[in-house]
C-alpha cells in the first residue's frame, strides 16, 4: 500500500492529540483578542510555530513545546483577562 500513513503509537497519538487541543485552545483564545491587528498576528504566529515545528519526532522536545506552548496559553488568557 504505497502512500499510506504509518500507524501511530500509543504514545505518538496521545502527544498528537494534545498538540492538537494546544493548537485548537490557541487559535480559539485568540478569537477573543479585540484589536483585529493584534489578533491576527497572535494567529499567524501561531500557525507559524506549529508549522514549524510539525516535523519534529522527538518525544522529549514534543512535550517541551507543548510545555512551552501551554505556558504561552495561560499568558496570553491572562493578559485578556486583566484587559477586560
């Protein structure tokens, strides 16, 4: 079967299922971002970092994005939250 895509791992589907829901929770809490400039630059560099980072294998430095990623999450809900 040529073309097909490599069945994943237990573990590979759980880490892609949270940078999934990273992405998703992203691009979701951006939508709330008033100043239409600023909202569709948190979204393009959004886009952008997880662009860049797709091809990545590594357990380790995965959850370190995620990790990453969710920090960045809470910042910028907090950062809304204190704008409101």
């Amino acid at each position: 079967m040529s073309g097909a895509k490599p069945v994943l791992t237990l573990k590979q589907f759980m880490l892609r299922s949270q940078v999934l829901k990273l992405y998703r929770d992203i691009l979701r809490l951006t939508r709330k971002i008033p100043d239409d400039f600023y909202r569709k630059e948190m979204q393009s560099w959004a886009r952008d970092d997880f662009k860049r980072y797709k091809s990545l294998s590594d357990e380790t430095t995965i959850k370190m994005h995620i990790t990453r990623g969710q920090k960045s999450l809470r910042e910028l809900e907090q950062s809304l939250n204190l704008a409101k």
